[in-house]
C-alpha cells in the first residue's frame, strides 16, 4: 500500500494505483481525455497533469507529471489545483481548440462533453487563434458510426480499444503534424459486435452514432438503470428516455459483469419496443385468412382459465428463457392453484458460439437473459414434455426476438387441443396460438434475472407499456385468482369464439 496527500488529503492505495485513481477515491476528478481504465495508458493528451513533490535521491523535487502514467508513492505530495497546473491545463485547451469549430449548438454530444466541462472549468474565456482552421469533411467509419474530424482531439481511445481491446484494428492515425486525422485502414470499415462502443469512449463529439444522430438533446433525457435482455451476460445499460420513448441504450460500467461495455446488439435491441411487431391487444388468428383479430381481455382471460382448469393434470406450463424470477414463481403458483405439476421451460434457439476479445469481454452464445434462472427453478423442458391433443399449453414467451422458439417446438406446442400464449411480438406461436394475451417488454415492467455467472440482477421500469398490454406476473396471477375463485371472475357478456 502507499500513503501520499492530495490536495491536502491524506489517501491509501495500492501500489501501483495511477494519480487518477488514487484521487478518484477522495471524490477529486483529475481533467483527462486519453486515459480510460480498460485501455493501455499512453499519456498523451497531457490534461492530466498534476504537481507532483516527492524525494528523489534525499532531495524534495517538484515538477508537472501525468497522473494517468504516475504511480502512487509513500510521502509524495500531489497538487490538483496550483497555478503551474492551471496554466499547463489551459495551455491544452487552447491548443486543443486551435481546430475546433466549437460548433456545439449542432452537437450531439453537447451537455455531455469533456472539451465543453474542461474548458469551462480550466480554459481561456477567449481565443488568440486567428489563423484560419482547418477544415475535414464528415466520414462514414462503417457500423452505424460518423466521424467528425473537425471536433477530434486525437485522444486515441478509438484506435487503442479497436486495436487491443477488440483486436480488430480497423481504425489508425494517418498523415503527420497538424493533418494528423482518424481514418479507417484503406477497404476495411469498422465491423465488429462492439464497435459502437467507441462512441461512449470519445470524450467529444468527434464519433457519433448514426442511430441517435439528431434524436434528442442529452439534457431532455432521463437515463434509467436497466439490464440487456439480448444475451445472458445481463451487462448493465442505462436507458436513455424521452416522452417515453427509450432514444438510445448506453452501457453501465459493473466491473463484475460488462466492466465499461456492451455489444451493439444490446444497443438497439431497444427498437424491439417500438416494433411493427409489436403485440399490444389479445388476438386470435382468423381461420379464414392470416390476419389476428382482437379479443377482449376480460373474455380472453376466462376462457383460459376455463380450458386449463378443465384440463387438470393434461394442463402444461411452458416458460421461455426469458421470463424473469418473478414470473417464474408466479407461474408455479398458477400450476399449484389449477392441479397441474406440468411446468417446463423452452431452450433457447438462438445459440451460437461465445466470442471472446483480447480485452476480456466474451460475448455469450446464448441470446436469452435468464437461462441460468429458470434451469435452476424448473428442471424439466419443453423436450420432456408429453404434449398430446388433449393437452392444453399456456406459454409465456415474451421474448425480444421472434425466433427465440425453433420450429420443432413450435410445431410439438401446437400438437396441443388448445394453445394459449403471452408474448410481446407477433411471434410464429402467436400466429397459431389460440388465443394470445400482449404482455411488457423488459423496459416496460420490473423483475430479476441470473446471468451466466448466477448473478441475480434486478432491473425496474423505464416506460410504460402500449395501453393494451399487462405486466406476464399481473396476469398469471389474476388467472391464479380465476382458478381460485371462478364464480366471481366468470365473464357474463362477451366471450372468445371456438369457432
């Protein structure tokens, strides 16, 4: 360990803990643009600097030194905040902004970036510059991503993690001196399941995502904690909301899970809520055409539980992988009401090999969030099931994807007399479903998942659902109520047709 004083502050750190980090834990921000913990540090921007004073060979020295690329040592005393500082830090900013177009107003990344804090908190109120800048045009980098070189500072994040993290390499610095610019290697645009996330690391508002381009100021945005239902890495995001409506996804660092990333994948999986697919009333497929017909929830809900109480011991449970705990414990309480011990969970269907990144990041094979929970609360699958044309099924889906159930399972789920389903997309179930009931999206409802690891990880709501639609737990539970009860939940007017 090594005890040194900053700002006044007496701190303990491990050795080898950098200036940065070592102030990070007494609540002092060290200014910084090339530094980021998951990178290989190249202390090249300089904003870091801070005054450092210790013993070199029994003599006190004092000189500007970068925090990101200086250990912590016993006795040394360091300074954030002295005028040496100051001006080196103001020195950077004006040469950084010698280029810069300071074209904020039209910025995606104005309220949120570090040129914009920086220079507010440690820059000139003016500039000397009054040579002509340099001008470079806007490029497409590939994978969704647009950079704007005029606004680059040249921090390297970019490169570093393409290059190291990732291993792709698609990115480099080119030319020399002052038409020094990112671009990408000649014929080889950005394509890797991580590449947005250079985004989130560029400290300005020189890469920009083609997908929230223009969408929303950051500042009308509410982010909420949520977990990426794409995969069963569960890394944490925040869900960025406005006029709720989610405008993007971002990852949330937990260094235990995702550490400071996420896969794109996860990132715009949140068009799902939205999608044209989207189930958002109960519906019944019309024997006479392809279309699905409305039906009232109140109908749809008594005939369900008619059918699975008549059914008794024939009644069987299915539950995909991607409902939560909570739905799982619900649905066990449906079964236990209704007489039936048939409960079993669907595998999930897509599934491909991990990848794993010279960084560490493994992106899993299994593209369902809580596989792990629901192996462990249901043993038995949908391929121990015995599902004859007596049997009635209840599937509670709710899956981000469509395809998530193979068609050999749906093809032995339909070998059912009746099949009733609660889904969020107009799944191929959904089409020859029975009769099927709109349930929430992961952003729409709250609930628990256990990730591959068996990390149990909580999320709540972002948004509220389409009208039409209804929390899976709220409606296994009012059929738990039904089932308990049926005389008083019977409905007396509308009902579902069995033609």
């Amino acid at each position: 360990m090594a005890t040194l004083t900053i700002d006044g502050h007496e701190v303990t750190v491990a050795k080898g803990t950098n200036l940065i980090e070592a102030a990070k834990q007494i609540g002092i921000e060290v200014p910084h643009y090339c530094y980021h913990p998951a990178l290989k540090i190249v202390a090249s921007c300089r904003m870091c600097f801070v005054e450092v004073t210790q013993e070199v060979r029994g003599k006190a020295r004092t000189g500007l030194l970068p925090a990101c690329n200086t250990a912590a040592a016993d006795g040394m005393v360091v300074s954030t905040t002295s005028d040496a500082v100051k001006n080196a830090q103001g020195d950077i900013l004006e040469f950084l902004l010698i280029n810069h177009p300071v074209d904020c107003p039209v910025c995606d990344q104005a309220g949120e970036c570090k040129l914009q804090d920086y220079t507010f908190e440690h820059g000139l109120r003016s500039s000397r510059m009054t040579e002509p800048k340099r001008f470079k045009p806007v490029k497409k980098l590939g994978g969704g991503i647009r950079l704007y070189t005029n606004r680059c500072i040249l921090c390297d994040r970019c490169v570093r993690f393409l290059r190291d993290f990732v291993g792709t390499g698609e990115l480099t610095i080119r030319n020399m001196g002052n038409a020094n610019e990112i671009d990408i290697m000649p014929g080889h645009p950005i394509e890797n399941p991580l590449a947005t996330n250079i985004v989130d690391l560029c400290p300005v508002g020189a890469l920009l995502a083609e997908d929230f381009l223009f969408k929303a100021r950051v500042w009308n945005l509410k982010p909420m904690p949520s977990i990426d239902p794409s995969d069963s890495l569960g890394a944490n995001t925040y869900l960025d909301v406005m006029n709720n409506e989610v405008q993007r996804t971002r990852p949330r660092e937990n260094t235990a899970v995702n550490g400071y990333f996420m896969t794109d994948e996860g990132r715009f999986i949140y068009h799902a809520i939205r999608s044209e697919d989207r189930l958002v009333t109960p519906v019944q497929p019309d024997p006479q055409s392809d279309e699905l017909l409305e039906a009232p929830w109140d109908a749809a809900l008594e005939f369900i539980d008619e059918k699975m109480r008549a059914a008794g011991s024939n009644a069987i449970i299915l539950l995909s992988t991607h409902v939560t705990q909570e739905e799982i414990a619900a649905a066990k309480d449906y079964a236990a009401t209704i007489g039936t011990e048939k409960i079993a969970y669907i595998p999930n269907a897509c599934v491909t090999d991990d990848q794993t990144f010279p960084g560490g990041y493994v992106i899993p094979g299994d593209k369902s969030p809580n596989t792990k929970g629901i192996t462990q609360e249901v043993p038995s699958s949908i391929d121990d099931a015995d599902i004859t044309s007596e049997s009635v099924v209840l599937v509670i889906n709710s899956s981000v994807r469509t395809e998530n159930i193979s068609d050999a399972h749906v093809e032995k789920i339909l070998g059912a007399d009746f099949v009733f389903a609660i889904d969020v997309l107009k799944s191929p179930l959904v089409k020859h479903a029975f009769l099927s009931l709109p349930g929430r999206m992961w952003a729409e409802k709250s609930g628990t998942w256990i990730n591959r690891d068996g990390i149990a990880q909580e999320f709540t709501p972002a948004v509220i659902g389409p009208i039409g639609s209804r929390n899976e737990r709220d409606v296994l539970r009012d059929l738990t109520k039904r089932a308990s009860n049926p005389r008083a939940h019977k409905a007396q007017s509308e009902r579902v047709t069995t033609s």
